[in-house]
C-alpha cells in the first residue's frame, strides 16, 4: 500500500488499511552510517530508508546489507598446494 505517514507517496508493506503497522506507527529516519546511500529519500518530514523502516537495527551487528555505498572486498583466493607436488618442483 501507498504510504501515508512520514513517506508519502511511497510504497509500504508495513501500511495497512488503519494505518502504518510498524512499532510506533512510523518509519525512523536514517543513522549517520546511511549517508551516502543509493536508497535514501529525502522527504518533507526528514530522511528516510526505501529499503528498511528502522536503519539502526540493519547497522547494529556489522554494516547494513541494503548499503550501495559500501563495497565488500572478497578475500583473496589461496591456491591450495599439494605438498608432494611443490617438493618436486624444487
């Protein structure tokens, strides 16, 4: 349903036909962490997150899984070495 509370406008699965259904019966707006990020909205009664109703709890336990503007850096990859084998290339 179509937001009718703090992002107007938008779609929300936590609106219901008597109202917004998340705690408090609002969207909380972006942490600190958030700036930057691809799916904020900045709306008339603050900013907020497309993808989550409470940005504080996605960056409780680590970085938030929805952030586009931060970049995971694989690990590099070691080769495993049979240890027969490398003695024999020596």
């Amino acid at each position: 349903m179509i937001c009718t509370t703090v992002r107007e406008g938008e779609e929300c699965v936590f609106m219901k036909k008597n109202g917004c259904s998340y705690i408090d019966g609002a969207c909380l707006s972006i942490v600190e962490q958030c700036n930057g990020c691809q799916r904020i909205s900045e709306q008339k009664t603050g900013i907020y997150c497309k993808a989550a109703p409470d940005p504080s709890l996605k960056w409780k336990n680590g970085n938030c899984n929805f952030a586009t503007h931060i970049k995971v850096a694989e690990a590099a990859k070691k080769q495993k070495i049979n240890p027969i084998k490398a003695s024999k290339r020596r």
